[in-house]
C-alpha cells in the first residue's frame, strides 16, 4: 500500500499554478487568454487566485496554452497488462 499525502485540494492548487505559470511562460495577461480561451476575465482571475473554476472552463485554458493535446495523451497512456491473458489479448 502506498501512502498519498495529497489531496484533491493539493492538486486544484498545483493545477492552478500550472496553468499561471505557462500563461507567464507565454507572456500572456489574463485579459490575453481570457480573449484567446473565451473564458471570462473574472473566471480566470478567480481561478488564478482560488483555483475555482468548472472543468469546461479549464479545458479551454488548457487548450488556449496548448497542452490539451498533452492532456489527452496522459488520460490515454497506455496501461500496463497485469495478467498473461492481458498481454496475450493485445499481442
């Protein structure tokens, strides 16, 4: 059994600084990608200070910065077979 000290509050806040981050990275303001993403300039002023925001809306974040593409790929990896009948099925 391995011990997670993380919460899903722990995670909004890291996707939060994430997404901050590579708004900075690409030397956009908030107005910038509110424009770019179509989410409101409040929302992503919220979501840069609480981390609240609906999964629609950072979806469109996420695909304005251009790491949806990323996203999907991780959501997709493939999954390692846990049994013979598993491998064999995929061979």
């Amino acid at each position: 059994m391995t011990l997670n000290l993380n919460t899903a509050y722990d995670t909004q806040l890291d996707l939060k600084e994430h997404i901050k981050q590579l708004r900075k990275a690409q030397k956009l303001s908030v107005e910038a990608l509110s424009e770019k993403s179509g989410v409101p300039y409040g929302t992503v002023r919220k979501f840069e200070r609480t981390g609240n925001i609906s999964l629609r809306q950072f979806l469109m974040l996420v695909e304005a910065l251009g790491e949806l593409n990323q996203l999907r790929e991780f959501l997709e990896r493939e999954k390692v077979p846990k049994t013979i009948d598993e491998v064999l099925k995929n061979a």
